[in-house]
C-alpha cells in the first residue's frame, strides 16, 4: 500500500507490506504526486514496510533524487536494519535524513 499524505510544510509517502517488483506499477503515480507537492521535505514513512528488494530501494532512492535536486530533505521513517543494509550495499543512505523511531502521532500524520 502506498499513500501519500500532504502538511502545508510536508509530505509524507505511507509505505506498507512489500516494496517490490510486484508493487512496480504503482510507483509512478506516488511519484508524481508527490512531484506535484514540491514540499521542502518528505517523509518516507516505512514503519509496516515487511519486505523491500532493490525495485523497492530504486523507488525511494528516485524520489530521494528528486528532492535533493530541489534543495528538499528527504527523512526515511522506521526503516529496519535489513532495508537500511540494501540502501547501504547500494551506496545511497547518505541521500536519507534517517529516523528510526516509528512514533504513533508521526505515522499516522492528519492532512
């Protein structure tokens, strides 16, 4: 499940379950919305994220790209060891502000 939730100072994506090649088709259309919001930083939420493989990593690594380019901060949320490692291998966790507590008022942020 992807969701994308917006603040008037950021937007937060909402990741759950697998972020994989068989989630691919959706990754587009998140990313365009939240091109479309151009907010000064994003918020990857990954607090119930149980699987991602390098498709998954590509994902947040674009979007990562994308908001540095515009001077944005990019946060990932909740990562586990096993997400942060394949972010690691792949040379790119510099990109990410890294937030590891999942807090319930910061998972669940309100429009």
């Amino acid at each position: 499940m992807i969701e994308v939730v917006a603040t008037p100072s950021e937007t937060t994506l909402v990741l759950a379950g697998d972020l994989d090649v068989a989630e691919r088709d959706t990754f587009p259309e998140a990313r365009a919305q939240i091109a479309g919001m151009r907010r000064s930083r994003l918020v990857i939420d990954m607090c119930n994220v149980t699987f991602m493989d390098s498709t998954g990593a590509a994902f947040l690594i674009s979007l990562a790209d994308a908001g540095n380019g515009r001077d944005s901060k990019t946060v990932l949320r909740g990562a586990d060891e096993r997400d942060l490692f394949v972010l690691s291998v792949c040379g790119v966790l510099d990109l990410f502000e890294i937030q590891a507590e999942c807090d319930v008022e910061s998972h669940a942020p309100t429009p």
